[in-house]
C-alpha cells in the first residue's frame, strides 16, 4: 500500500541519498537525438536534498535557458566522471512529462494499480523515479494552460508540465516503448484535473460561510499573484529558505488561500524566477510551515487590504523572517482592487485544506483511468 510520505522521507534525511543510478541504454533513441540534457547533483537546501541541475562542466543550469543544455552523449560522459547524481531531460519543444509520486514501493517495486492506470492511459515511455518511489511518463504534447499543474491522486500526487521544467531520468523502464503523442490520454488526464478542481469547488460551495466579506470586482488569486510578482525571488546562498517561507505565508497566511491554490502559484509563478529552481518536495513543505504560523495579524489580512505597494520590510516583523532584497518600508497591501471577488468561491473553492484529499473520483468511476 502507498504511503504520502515515500519520497519525502527518501528526500529529507540528514544523509545523502543514493538515486538510481542511470541506464543510459534503456532512455528512448527519441529522447536521446534532443540536445534538451543536464545533470543534476543532490544539495542540502534546509531539511532535505534538492535535485540541482548542472551544466557538464558543473555550472548551474536551467530548464528555461537553452545555453546551458547539452546532448545526450555529452551529459553520459560527464556523469561517468562520478562528479554528478544524475541526469535530466528539460521539457517543451513538443515534449511533456507526467510525474507519478509516491506510487511505487522502492524495496519491492510494487506499483500502486492507479498510477498503473495512468500509464496505461498515457500509452507512452514510462521509467521509475530515481527516488524509487514514483513514475515518469515522457509524452508528445502540450498541457492546458488553465489547468494547475499538480493534484493529489489517491496516496499520491500527479504533476504535468510542458516547459520550464526537467525531469531527471533514470532509463529504468518501467513501460519500455519510445515517446509517442498521447491525446486521448492527455485529454483523459486534463478532465480528471478539471474534475477534481469542479468537486473541489462544489464541497467549498457548500461550507459554511465565514463571515468573510466579498465584493463583485476583485480576484483574490489574481490579487495575491500580482502581490507575489512584484516580491523579491529566492537566491542560493542569499536567506534563500527564508524568502520562499515568506512567499508561501503570504499566501496561505495573508491571503488565506487553500494549500494547493498557493502550491501552484508558487510552482508557476514564484518557482521559475527563483536560482536555482525549487523541488516541489520543498515548496511543499514550505506552504505547510506558512499555513501552520501564528502572527500578530489575522488570518487572510491582505484581503481586505487597500492599494499598496509591494510588500515591505513590515512583514519580517509580522512572520519573524527576513525579507531580503526589499527596503522600501511604507507598503502593506497587496497590488489591485481592496476587495474580495465572488469569484474566489467560483474559481478557488475547488481546492481544499491539507488532509484527506484523494482522486478526482468521479472521473475515475466513469472509466477515464479505469
């Protein structure tokens, strides 16, 4: 049976991790003619190991920045110098994956029956996870662009991307054919996030009403995207985990929106600025440390808040953190209309507090991932 916490806990140890290593034959001859690889190396971030992408010549680099990929045979040879973790393929250009998380048991290699489904679905080249602990699907196609890029699925969770990001391979087959186009299962895919999102939202409707005040023109996770926009990013080396803490309460916290709205926003939005980029295992557990906090203001503040500027150096003092890089002192809101739109019930309400959240079960039920 699944546990939540598989790759976490293979993530978060005070020791080194030891990925799979990789079997450069098993990688699909498609995947292998791109000039799309990097590396990667295992680095301490806090409490737990990042997967950190590299150049041959050990230089970050960057699933956005095209400069700093190489071929395939030119990441083979330097990861055989034993100075690398791993190496890693950057989507787009055509090219999507579908990350399966904690679905897999490492020891025995027992593969939970939903994530099985999935692939199946998918019809495409899947590998296990250098973790042990879940599935990567490589696809021909693109993700809807107003979809979120991660539900919880199960005991586990589902992640699709299309660009911006790259995942790291092991060639371990897990369904050994080459990358193919895969509509249907993609289209299957994006109704189950719709429906989730959809059941979500109904279960929100149907809560009892805070008190809180709404007004007709405002979109609270438009607001607290055009807030976190103007916000400094997360710099290695420079109160890094302090900056994403920050960014994660300013969400959760000070505009009280659901764990899994500000996951996304941060992955989509704070994520890609930020050097070098987060793995969600941290972002993650970021969210949860900033929804879990005690401040002198009240929860959800920044809703009601008047035109401001950027946030200010007035937030180290109400969640007990630095905020580098910002000096203008007189902000305090966040950018946009002051109040709240009905929207926020329509758009937001399908996501859900932590705890307990499962598949989009009506998708399921009707055969989609059957």
């Amino acid at each position: 049976m699944a546990t939540i916490n598989r790759k976490r806990t293979f993530y978060s140890g005070t020791l080194i991790p030891t990925a799979l290593t990789p079997d450069f034959d098993g990688i699909p001859q498609s995947l292998r003619g791109e000039s799309r690889w990097v590396l990667w190396r295992l680095e301490r971030k806090g409490n737990s190991w990042s997967k950190v992408p590299r150049q041959t010549h050990g230089n970050a680099a960057s699933p956005a920045d095209p400069a700093t990929w190489s071929t395939f045979e030119a990441v083979r040879q330097a990861y055989v110098t034993g100075t690398f973790a791993g190496v890693g393929f950057a989507l787009g250009e055509g090219y999507a994956g579908i990350d399966i998380d904690n679905c897999r048991d490492a020891v025995s290699g027992v593969v939970d029956a939903w994530a099985e489904k999935i692939v199946e679905k998918l019809g495409s080249y899947a590998e296990v996870s250098p973790s042990g602990t879940g599935l990567k699907v490589f696809v021909r196609g693109s993700w809807p662009t107003d979809l979120p890029h991660m539900t919880p699925w199960e005991t586990g969770d589902v992640e699709v991307y299309d660009s911006g990001r790259y995942f790291a391979m092991t060639g371990r087959a897990f369904r050994n054919v080459e990358v193919v186009e895969s509509p249907v299962g993609l289209d299957a895919l994006a109704d189950a996030f719709r429906a989730w999102v959809a059941e979500r939202r109904v279960k929100k409707a149907k809560a009892p009403r805070t008190g809180r005040k709404c007004g007709p023109s405002a979109d609270v996770e438009l607001r607290a995207r055009q807030y976190l926009a103007a916000c400094p990013f997360s710099v290695s080396g420079e109160h890094g985990h302090d900056q994403l803490l920050w960014a994660a309460r300013i969400l959760v916290y000070g505009f009280d929106l659901p764990i899994r709205v500000a996951l996304d926003i941060l992955q989509t939005d704070f994520n890609p600025r930020c050097d070098p980029l987060w793995p969600m295992a941290d972002l993650e557990r970021k969210v949860r440390e900033g929804d879990a906090g005690q401040f002198d203001k009240p929860r959800g503040w920044l809703l009601d808040a008047p035109n401001a500027n950027a946030p200010t150096r007035h937030c180290t003092k109400l969640f007990g953190i630095p905020e580098p890089g910002v000096t203008d002192a007189t902000g305090g809101g966040a950018p946009g209309d002051n109040a709240v739109s009905h929207l926020y019930s329509q758009v937001h309400s399908g996501f859900s507090r932590p705890g307990g959240v499962g598949a989009p079960a009506g998708v399921l039920q009707q055969g989609k991932y059957q």
